[in-house]
C-alpha cells in the first residue's frame, strides 16, 4: 500500500470519528478554517465565509459539525480548470450573527469580525482539543508521502498558521518544522515516529497500525536482504578458499610433494580433491578418525602455504 494510500484511509478514519465535546468541534472547525477557509467581503460590512475541500467526506464532516454548533452552511461542488480538473467541494457560511460568535469562539475571526492569522491559546488549552485541532488541520490540508522519504505536511495560507499547528504539535510532544514557500507555509514531519505520533493524537489509530506493520515489513526485508548479502558474501570466501585448496594440492602432486608431508596433511589433500564442494566443517567430519573444523582449516591452510613456497622458489630459481 502507497503512502498516498495510506493518507486518504487517514482522512477517511479522521472524518468517521465524532467529536464528543463541544471544545473540540470549535478547535476542529478552527483548523479546517485555518488551512482551508477563506473569508468573502461582500460589501457593505456583510461576510461570507467559505471552506474549500478535496475530498467529500471532509466535507460532510465539516457540514455536520457545523451543523451541531447550529450553525447554517450550504454545500457547492464544483471542477477545478486547472491541474487534473478534479471536483471539490465548498462549504458556505453566511455572516450570520450566530455564525460569527462561533467563529469567534473557534478562534476563526476576532470579536471584531476581522480573521485571525492564528487562533488564540484557549482554542487549544486541553489535550482533546488539541488533538482535535491537529485532526482538522489534515483533514483540511494535510497530505503524506514517500516512500524513500517520508514526509507529513500541513499546508496553511500564512506563516502564522503554520507556525501554530507546530506548537500545538508541540505541546503534544511531537516534532514538526515550518517551511515557507512561495505560496503558502507548511508544517511538516519528516521521521515515522513523528507522523506516526501525529496520527495517533489526531485519532488515526488504525492508519497508525498499518504505518507500524509498513516499518517492520520493511525491517524484515531489509534483515533479509543483510543476510542474504552475508551469506553471500560467505559462499564467494569459501568458493575462493577452496579453489586455493585445491590448486595448492593439485600443484604439490604434480611436484611429487604430496608423499613426502606428514600423513595427516595427506590425508585432508586427499579429502579436498574427492569432495571440492564440501564445506570444512563437512570435510573435518570425513576424516578418519574426524576432527575439528579448525583442525582441518588449518590443515589446508598448510597445504597452501607449503604450495605457495614452492611457487616462490621456483620463481627465484627462473
């Protein structure tokens, strides 16, 4: 499953939950202005204010939570002309007195009607709003990518913004930086423990499991693959040692040097020729009567060095 994937069932977890407190429908409704609301003068002190959304479940969510703070909202979808010509889904409200206390009260707009860059701290004083926030901020703006390097973001219009979702990440004890580009600001993580961390305080729990099970599938991959290298490794050393093995024996026969070695030494020249795939651990076992693996290393590693010699002098001699 692709992170990509893996974002969209987080924004579809995120929309399924309910928020149980009336402090977290505000801090909730508060991100998703944040990172996705604009603000509409029309002129003659009267505003509008409008929730721009990707996806429709963010949208219903939004619209429903709305709702339960009685406040009227209208629902538009529309098509983008630009990038993909995807469909989006604005949500309306109308400068309803009503409408505007609440945005107050989430920290939307300031008691003069006029929109905050931030809302203030008490939107965000305890942990289920804060958590509540975070959760509304990437359902409003947040996207997630990979693999080879992972990367949770949280865009937002202003620095400010951005600046905010970090603190309040931060009282959660988790790690976010703030990137500002030409357009917009973001809040990013760039490490599993952090996103992961996020997740988890904005209520993804099952995203969070299937985060943990993606890690350590790619653990056991790569545990795998280490060992499939060292054992590797192993054969292509024990291949050239044996090769070695047995040209040093074959070179000490064919010199007549063979007969003149202790009988032992004789006996493991012997071995090595009649089994060259054997490991030394298997041909120390052959032996009569057998030995140990280190016995026979050793064995051989004489034979090589005798073979060796001998190819030294004779090269002194030409």
């Amino acid at each position: 499953m692709s992170l990509e994937s893996l974002a969209a069932d987080a924004r579809a977890e995120l929309a399924a939950l309910a928020p149980p407190r009336r402090c977290d429908r505000l801090a909730e409704i508060s991100a998703l202005f944040h990172t996705a609301g604009t603000v509409h003068l029309l002129g003659r002190g009267a505003v509008s204010f409008h929730l721009d959304l990707a996806e429709s479940a963010v949208a219903r969510r939004a619209f429903a939570i709305l709702r339960t703070l009685r406040v009227e909202a209208e629902i538009r979808t529309y098509q983008r002309r630009a990038f993909d010509g995807g469909g989006r889904t604005q949500i309306l409200v109308a400068g309803a007195p009503h409408a505007i206390d609440i945005l107050v009260q989430a920290g939307v707009v300031g008691p003069a009607g006029l929109p905050l860059d931030r809302p203030p701290g008490h939107v965000v004083a305890r942990p289920c709003c804060r958590g509540a926030y975070l959760r509304g901020a990437f359902l409003g703006a947040g996207s997630l990518s990979g693999p080879r390097s992972v990367h949770l973001e949280v865009r937002t219009p202003l620095h400010a913004g951005a600046a905010f979702v970090r603190s309040v990440a931060s009282a959660a004890g988790i790690r976010m930086r703030v990137l500002d580009r030409e357009s917009h600001s973001a809040a990013y993580a760039k490490s599993w423990e952090a996103i992961e961390a996020y997740l988890s305080v904005a209520g993804a729990a099952e995203t969070v499991l299937a985060l943990e099970e993606r890690a350590l599938v790619a653990d056991l991959r790569a545990d795998a693959n280490r060992l499939a290298n060292a054992d590797h490794a192993n054969l292509v050393r024990q291949s050239r040692s044996t090769l070695a093995q047995l040209e040093a024996v074959r070179a000490l026969r064919d010199a007549g040097e063979l007969e003149q070695l202790a009988p032992t030494l004789q006996d493991a020249a012997e071995l090595r020729l009649r089994h060259p795939a054997l490991s030394l651990r298997e041909l120390a076992a052959k032996a009569d009567p057998p030995v140990s693996k280190a016995a026979m290393a050793g064995r051989l590693a004489r034979l090589v060095a005798r073979a060796e010699d001998g190819r030294a002098a004779a090269s002194d001699m030409g």
